[in-house]
C-alpha cells in the first residue's frame, strides 16, 4: 500500500470507523478491533485484534509492522485515546522498526511529555542467587515451525541467553533487569528504564518454561 492509502486507514481507525462522512465499520467493530484480549502476563502488554499494544509516557498505543526479505519494512503505530497515527515505511528489511521506533519515541515524547515522574517499582526484597538463578539459560524465539521434520532446512531462531550478575539483576540483550514481582522483572539500565517489563511462567514443578518481553517476543525455555 501507500503512504497516502495507510493514512487514510489510520484517519477511519480512529474516527470509530468513519472516513469522508461515510461508515466504513461500526464503532463497535473498531473498538473491539482495538481492545487488549489477550496476555501472557497480567503486567505485559497485550493483544488486540491485529494490533499489539504497548506503553509510553503513560500513553497505551496499538500497533503492527512487517517486513518483507526483499527489501520493505513499515510500523503502523496509533494512540486511540488521543487520535494520534504514525506509519514509517523503509525501503529495507529492517529500517522501518528502527526508524519507526525513533519517530515514535520522539513525537509521543514532544506531544505528549510525561506530566509527572512515575513512582518506581518496589524492588522484591526475599531474592537470593539461588531463587534467582532458575531465570538464568538459555531461550529461544517461539515464532517457527514446531511440526517440520528434523533437518528440513526450516527455519529456527538460535537461542538468547539470560545471565545472572553478582547484583541481583538479569542481563538479557545488554540489558539489565530488576527483579520486581515474583516472575517480572522490570528494565533498570538505560533511558528506558522502569519502563518496560520482562515476565515468567514457570510449569507445575517451578521450573521456568517461557519468558516474555512486550507482546510478541515470546521465548520457550530451552532444556539443557
């Protein structure tokens, strides 16, 4: 699509379905479309319909991009409440994230700024290296195929690493996590920090099988 076309699809999303004085769908459709119906993790960002949402300066946006291996990439990004809409689209695989995320950061961060420092997380005080050690592993990446045949040549995502250091926290993609409920961990490197979180679950016998980051990162433990 275009630039002009996406445009006028975010205008309808956010006018509850209408476009040029004409309903395309009805305001409950929209709203619905644009719903959270869907965690891993009650402190995790959500599913919507086609849209996965997210969090900045207090502000909930739904959003959804793609790419395409031979050179395209786009991020659709609206905030409902305040009728906002951004689309950035790259002629390269990857660039439309990266210069999405930017645009987004920056326009939400000019137009609507934080009002009031948000009050810190509390910090879980009973952790001990062993209680936090079964975080530690390896994880990979959930989106492949899980039924094709062994050395079909499908694709599979090499494993991420989590890691322990010697002050409580998580490093996971040069990042650090702080320990903040019993299975979520909340960013505490960085200019982003406090404000993203990195959620558990663990099976019946307390070992740790999945682990989630925003809304569509989602890692399965990988048995050692």
């Amino acid at each position: 699509s275009t630039a002009t076309d996406m445009a006028r699809f975010m205008m309808a999303n956010l006018a509850g379905g209408e476009l040029d004085g004409k309903r395309i769908l009805s305001k409950r459709a929209m709203a619905d479309m644009q719903a959270t119906h869907f965690r891993n993790h009650p402190r995790v960002p959500g599913w919507a319909y086609g849209y996965y949402e997210g969090y900045q300066n207090g502000r909930r946006f739904v959003e959804h991009g793609g790419s395409m291996d031979d050179g395209y990439s786009a991020l659709l990004t609206m905030l409902p409440k305040e009728k906002f809409g951004l689309f950035v689209a790259c002629n390269t695989e990857f660039g439309g994230f990266g210069l999405g995320e930017a645009s987004k950061e920056a326009l939400v961060n000019h137009y609507f700024p934080v009002s009031e420092k948000p009050a810190g997380s509390r910090k879980v005080t009973n952790q001990t290296p062993a209680s936090l050690q079964r975080f530690a592993g390896k994880y990979r990446g959930y989106i492949y195929c899980h039924t094709c045949p062994p050395n079909s040549g499908a694709y599979v995502p090499d494993p991420v690493e989590v890691k322990l250091n010697d002050d409580g926290t998580l490093s996971f993609q040069d990042e650090r996590w702080r320990q903040i409920e019993p299975l979520l961990f909340e960013l505490a490197s960085g200019p982003r920090a406090g404000r993203r979180r990195l959620a558990f679950r663990e099976g019946p016998d307390g070992t740790i099988t999945f682990m989630f980051q925003e809304t569509y990162r989602t890692y399965e433990r990988v048995v050692r």
